[in-house]
C-alpha cells in the first residue's frame, strides 16, 4: 500500500476540508437540534461533485478512487456526519450498484442524474422484521409480465423523504429463498408509494430516516437491476463497499472530536495549569491518536483493496468494526476532556458522541461484522 496521496487526493482532501469548513459547519448545532436535513448543503455537495465521486465521468461523475472518498467522507464526518450518511448512500450504495450491474438504459436514465446530484438516492434493504437478518425480506415483488406489483414496508431508510430514486429489495419467489430477492428501481411519484413520518432519532438527526409503505405499486420490469434473484447479491456486494464509507464517517467523527479534545486541553486551566499539563489528559489524547491512526490505516488499506481490484469484504468489515468502536470510545473521551461543557451543545463533542453510536449500527451492526469477517477467515 501506497502511504503517499498523490497531488489528486490531495486536492480532493482540501476541498472537502475547506466545504466542510465554510458551508457545513455553520448551522450544524442547529441542523441537530431541529432534525432539519442540510438540503442547500447537500445541493452544494453535488455542484461540487461530492455525490457521485467514484462514478465514470461519461455518467456525470468525478472518476475518483476509493482512496480520494475515504478522504473526503473523513473530512465531511469530521464537521457533520448528518450530511456525510447522504453522501455516503448516494455513492457507495446507490451509484455504485446502478453503475455496476444496471443496463445502459438504467444508467442513462437514473446514475447520470445520481452521480451529478440532480436527485438523491436511497438504498431499501431493511424492514420491521429484518434488518441483520436480510434475508427475511417480506416486501413481495409479485411477476405480472411487464412489470412487478411491489407490496410491503421498509425500514428505516436514510434520505427517505428527499430521495427520488429507491433501489428496494422485494421477495419474487419465496420457495428459491434469498435466490428468489430482486432489487428494482422505484420512483418517488410512483403510485401506492408512501413515505412515513421521520424518525425521531439519537443522532445524525439532520439526516431523513423514514420507513416506506409500497401498496401495489407498479414497477416495470426494466426497473430491475440484473438478472431475476439477483437482488440479493447485489445489496451484499454493495454493501460491502458501502461498509468503507461508513468506517470513514466513523473514522472522521472520531477525528473530529479528538481535534477538538486537543484544542480545548491547551485552553483550558485547572490548578494553575493547562489541562493539557495533566498527565491523565495526555494520556486520553494519546490513545485517541493512536486508536484514529489504525483505524485511518484500515480505512486506507480497505479502499487501496477496492481500488486495486481485490476482494475487499473482509477488510472493509474489519474497517468498520473497527473504525466505529474508535468513534465511539473517541467521542465518549473528547466529552469528559471538556468536562461539564463537553455536555453541552456549543462544543459540538455531545453531538458527535451521539453521531457516533449509529456507526456500530446501520449497514450492519458490529456483531454482523464480526459475523462477515469470520466467515472469510474460515472459508
Ligand atoms: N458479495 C456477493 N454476494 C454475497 C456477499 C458479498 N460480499 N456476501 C454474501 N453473499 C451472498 C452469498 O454468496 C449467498 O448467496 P448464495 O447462497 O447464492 O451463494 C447469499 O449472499 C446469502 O449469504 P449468507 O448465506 O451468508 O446469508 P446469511 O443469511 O447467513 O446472512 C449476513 C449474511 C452477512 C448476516 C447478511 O444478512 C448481512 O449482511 N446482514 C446485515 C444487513 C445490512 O448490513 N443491512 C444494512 C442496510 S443498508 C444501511 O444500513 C444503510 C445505512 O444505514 C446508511
Ligand atoms: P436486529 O437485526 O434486530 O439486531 C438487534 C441486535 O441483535 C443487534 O445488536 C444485532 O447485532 C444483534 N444480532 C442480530 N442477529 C445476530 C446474530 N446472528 N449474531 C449476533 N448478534 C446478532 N437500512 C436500509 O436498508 N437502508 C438505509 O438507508 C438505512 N439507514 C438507517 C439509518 C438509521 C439511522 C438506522 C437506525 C438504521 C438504518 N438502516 C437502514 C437499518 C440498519 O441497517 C439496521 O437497523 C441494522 O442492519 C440492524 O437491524 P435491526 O435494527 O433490525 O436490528
């Protein structure tokens, strides 16, 4: 592995930093407090080609590396890990599988919008009664010929209001099992589509998590991705990728915090001295450097394991695991070095301690990482 950016990754880095900077963190504390979703920002990250970052130029995206996302994902999560879940779903889930196993015409007509920002995506696997369990899909994708009568209820789903294009998961033959899954492109004006209430959450609250409810909605068949049961490849395969994405986010609000936690150590006195002078501080610090550093590490080599064409399930996994236990123990640390203003929202820790618990959750929690990465230790 490579541990020199080059000039392009930089650059990528910067501006992500300098966006991150001058439009996200102004209005962040808010954002939280109302649960308002960042749309003007989110709108500003597909200018600025944030939202289709690894998808090939000729469909409108930025043509970039695994590398260069890890990057910008670590810099956007550092400030605002509500707008980096969008990002984060648009690229690694909703282009990327579009891109992947869609037909020309599918790419034409959803990823070159997708990868530009024109509208966002979301990616509908989970439902009431299967989350980890992602086999026991039973929203059903009855075969009618020309099209699929779509029946059932998702689960909260990440940009489930703003979205206009949902990749969903639907059962078409229960009896082949996980064989018998599709996944199918469904519009927002679809009719018998409804979007549920948002969801009142723990954190990343400027994110829209909703559940869906489809009643005999009518999808034509070439809305399917791929040949008929492969849908539940292709949400396995995607999310493997999208597993990098998360461990960034993770990896940059635990980054965050600790920068955070290391500006207030050197403003703050207690008996005589700066914080920072106690050794129980240094120490804090200490390990928050050393933990983000791995994580930064497993981050890299699961993206450098994509880039290069290599299988990168287990990496980005063990990526994840990792990363989102770093955040966790990051945040929880960056609060008690800010003592009692650590608890309140002005310094911004508290939020991120409340980001960072979704990291160990969503696109598998960290008992199905461990599952995912045992098994390719085994196999
Ligand atoms: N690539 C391609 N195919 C894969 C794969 C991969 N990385 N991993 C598994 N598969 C295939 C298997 O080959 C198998 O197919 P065949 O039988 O045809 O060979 C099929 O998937 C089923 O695999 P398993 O038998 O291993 O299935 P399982 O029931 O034991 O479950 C699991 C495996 C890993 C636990 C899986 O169910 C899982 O990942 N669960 C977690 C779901 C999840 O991550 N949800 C996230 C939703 S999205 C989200 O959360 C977004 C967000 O927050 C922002
Ligand atoms: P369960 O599967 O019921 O798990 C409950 C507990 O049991 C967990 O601790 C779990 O690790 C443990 N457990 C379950 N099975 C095992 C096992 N075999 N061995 C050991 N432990 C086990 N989903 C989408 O499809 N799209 C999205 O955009 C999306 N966004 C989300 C956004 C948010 C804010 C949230 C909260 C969730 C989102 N999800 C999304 C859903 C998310 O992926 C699921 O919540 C997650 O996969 C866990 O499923 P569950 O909530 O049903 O928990």
């Amino acid at each position: 592995m490579n541990f020199q950016f080059t000039e392009e990754q930089l650059a990528v880095q910067a501006a992500a930093r300098e966006f991150a900077q001058t439009e996200l963190l102004p209005g962040v504390i808010e954002r939280d407090e109302q649960q308002k979703f960042p749309a003007e920002q989110v709108k500003k990250m597909g200018e600025l080609g944030f939202l289709g970052m690894m998808v090939d130029p000729k469909y409108g995206g930025g043509g970039m590396d695994a590398v260069s996302y890890v990057l910008a994902m670590e810099e956007i999560s550092k400030v605002d890990a509500s707008a980096s879940v969008v990002m984060s779903v648009n690229n690694s889930l909703v282009c990327w599988g579009i891109e992947n196993f869609g037909s020309e015409e599918q790419k034409q007509k959803y990823l070159t919008r997708l990868a530009t920002g024109e509208v966002i995506g979301a990616f509908c696997l989970s439902e009431p009664e299967a989350g980890s369990d992602a086999t026991s899909q039973r929203t059903t994708a009855e075969d009618k010929g020309d099209h699929y009568l779509l029946n059932g209820t998702k689960n909260w789903i990440t940009n489930g209001s703003t979205a206009s294009v949902y990749l969903v998961f639907a059962q078409t033959h229960p009896e082949k099992r996980h064989r018998g899954i599709n996944a199918l492109i469904v519009e927002r004006d679809m009719e018998g589509f409804v979007v549920g209430p948002k969801e009142n959450k723990l954190g990343i609250r400027g994110s829209d998590t909703h559940s869906l409810m489809f009643t005999d909605v009518k999808v034509p068949k070439k809305n399917r991705i791929g040949e008929d049961g492969f849908g539940f490849k292709l949400a396995m395969a995607t999310l493997a990728g999208g597993r990098i994405g998360i461990a960034a986010q993770a990896l940059g609000i635990a980054s965050g915090a600790y920068e955070l936690a290391v500006k207030y150590s050197k403003e703050r006195m207690t008996f005589g001295v700066l914080i920072s002078q106690h050794q129980a501080i240094q120490f804090k610090l200490a390990d928050m450097a050393t933990n983000i550093e791995a994580a930064r590490l497993l981050c890299l080599q699961a993206a450098y394991d994509k880039d290069t064409h290599q299988d990168y399930t287990k990496s980005a996994a063990m990526a994840k695991l990792f990363a989102s236990k770093v955040a966790m123990d990051t945040t929880i640390e960056a609060v008690q070095v800010h003592g009692g203003y650590g608890f309140v929202k002005e310094y911004h820790v508290e939020r991120m301690m409340r980001d960072a618990k979704i990291t160990q959750i969503y696109e598998g929690t960290s008992e199905i990482q461990k599952i995912v990465i045992s098994r390719e230790l085994l196999k």
